[in-house]
C-alpha cells in the first residue's frame, strides 16, 4: 500500500513538473502569457530553489534545485 502511495505521489509531481516547464518554455518564447505562477517558478531557478508549485507536491527536503533534482531522480529509480 504505501508503495502504491509514493508511486501515485511522485507520478502527480513529475506531471506537474512537465506541464509546467512546457508552459513556462512557451511563455518565455512569447507563445503563452506568464503568469504569477510561472514567473515565480522562473525566480526560483535563477536562485537555484525547488519552485513552490513543486514543493506542494514533494518530499520534504531543504536542498537546492540541483541537490533536489539528483534526489528526486534517485527515489523515482
């Protein structure tokens, strides 16, 4: 059961994360609008910091994007 749990969590986290950064992509290319949401995300890469968007969906942790990033990947694998 609690498998089940962190496959259904990390599966919501990693669809947020590509819809976001699609939007955010089409949104600096000038092809969507940027909103509050987004540029916020797009303030928080530039400090290195995991997004608050991301973070409602995530695993507690303090590391930075990059540190983050690595771990999200390995608790996925």
């Amino acid at each position: 059961m609690y498998l089940f749990h962190e496959i259904e969590k990390f599966t919501k986290l990693i669809i947020k994360m590509r819809e976001t950064l699609v939007t955010l992509q089409d949104a600096i290319k000038g092809i969507a609008l940027m909103s509050a949401e987004l540029d916020q995300m797009f303030s928080c890469f530039l400090v290195n910091k995991v997004p608050n968007n991301w973070l409602k969906l995530s695993f507690l942790s303090l590391k930075p994007l990059g540190s983050w990033f690595d771990d999200l990947i390995q608790r996925v694998a």
